[in-house]
C-alpha cells in the first residue's frame, strides 16, 4: 500500500549538518517534496527532486533520492536554530490523485 | 501569506456538533485537498476536489463531508463531532495535480477542539 516513512526526531548542533532520511513504496512517483512546517503554522514547500535526479542542491540544502531503494535524504547544512521545524516529505501516490506525507521529522537544534 | 485561505482560524465546539471548515485555493488553482493532522495520525489525507468534482478519497469519516463550488472555494463539514475529531485541519491547493515541481500551498489551518 501507499506508505512515506520517516524517523520522529532529530537533535544536532548549531553549525552541524542534519541529515533527514524517508522511506516511500509507490515508485511511479515523478516528483518527490520537503516540507517544513514551523510551530503553529502551515507546511510550506521547501524543495523537491524530480524523480529521474539523483541529487539536487540548493543553498545549505541537497536532497538525494536513490530510487532503487526508493530513499530520500534531506541534508541541511550549517544548521542554524531558525531550522527548528519538523521536516515531512512527501510523495505523489496513484498517479498523482494525492500527496502522501511521512509522519515528520522534528528537528531540534541546541546552541 | 501563502494565498491559501482557510477560516476559521480557531474553533471550539461540543461533542455531537456539526461544524463547517472553509477554504479559498490560491487564485488560478484548481485542485483542493483537505488534510487532517493530529499528533497520534500524523498528516492524512482526507479527500481531493479538482474544479468542482471529487477526484480521491482518503481516510475521510462517513461523518465529514466536503464539496468545491464553481468559485472553488471548498467547505469541509463535520457532524456529530467527538473529541477525536479535535485536530488541526489543512487545506492546500494545486494547479493540478502534484505532478509538477510546486507540489501543494497549504493555508495555515484550522484548529478544532471539540469538549
């Protein structure tokens, strides 16, 4: 069935890299997102990879998609504490008829 | 603002209610989709109108209903209420489908408590 998977919580310093990884099952899925959704607000679209890309790059952000193992990383580098958020990916399932989101990845920065 | 518009922003209601959710899609989008997110259910899918016509229904109670209107604003209705109904609801909307590299713009919610 239709499934994103990720892991609940991620917790890194000030200046590390952050590494966000999600599992999804439906591999005719073109175009893969980020999401951030920040404390009491709405998601908003971060980045996203079509899928006949292995790696796109933008800013401190690079999204890697291997999809053979249909795996998908999100990396953020130099964390700063504004990135505090919880991270969702998602994936176009049946053809597109809807987004599937994974649980999030709540990303706690420290100082 | 996302140009996504949801209202209200906040509602609180009694078990056995019906309340009615609304939403504005970005101008020039066609597609809505309502999306339910609680702490324990993460974000799910509950149904997706695309100008006017139902396209795909996810795990949408027999208790809630949705419709778009030719203006195609979306209304979510939701009856006989019971507090695992208290979540925060989202709205987002497409051109089309997700099949382009802009995937969804959500609104920023609406926070249902039911007592």
């Amino acid at each position: 069935g239709e499934d994103v998977e990720q892991s609940l919580f991620l917790s890194v310093r000030e200046g590390d890299s952050s590494v966000i990884n999600c599992t999804y099952t439906d591999s005719s899925s073109t175009y893969l997102y980020w999401y951030k959704q920040e404390p009491g607000a709405g998601l908003q679209l971060l980045t996203y990879i079509f899928s006949n890309m292995d790696m796109k790059q933008d800013q401190r952000l690079t999204v890697l998609l291997n999809k053979k193992d249909k795996h998908l990383s999100l990396r953020i580098a130099d964390t700063q504490t504004g990135d505090s958020a919880i991270y969702f990916c998602a994936a176009p399932y049946n053809q597109g008829g809807k987004l599937i989101f994974g649980q999030g990845t709540e990303l706690s920065v420290k100082p | 603002d996302s140009g996504v518009t949801q209202t209200p922003k906040h509602l609180i209601t009694a078990t056995g209610q019906r309340v009615t959710l609304r939403c504005s899609p970005r101008s020039g989008d066609l597609s809505v989709y309502w999306y339910q997110q609680s702490l324990d259910q993460g974000l799910q899918f509950l149904i997706h109108y695309y100008n006017g016509e139902e396209r795909a229904k996810g795990n949408i109670l027999e208790r809630f209903s949705a419709q778009q209107f030719p203006d195609l604003h979306s209304e979510l209705n939701l009856s006989s209420l019971e507090l695992g109904d208290s979540a925060l609801y989202f709205c987002a909307s497409s051109v089309a489908g997700p099949r382009g590299p802009y995937g969804y713009t959500f609104g920023s919610g609406t926070r249902l408590t039911v007592v």
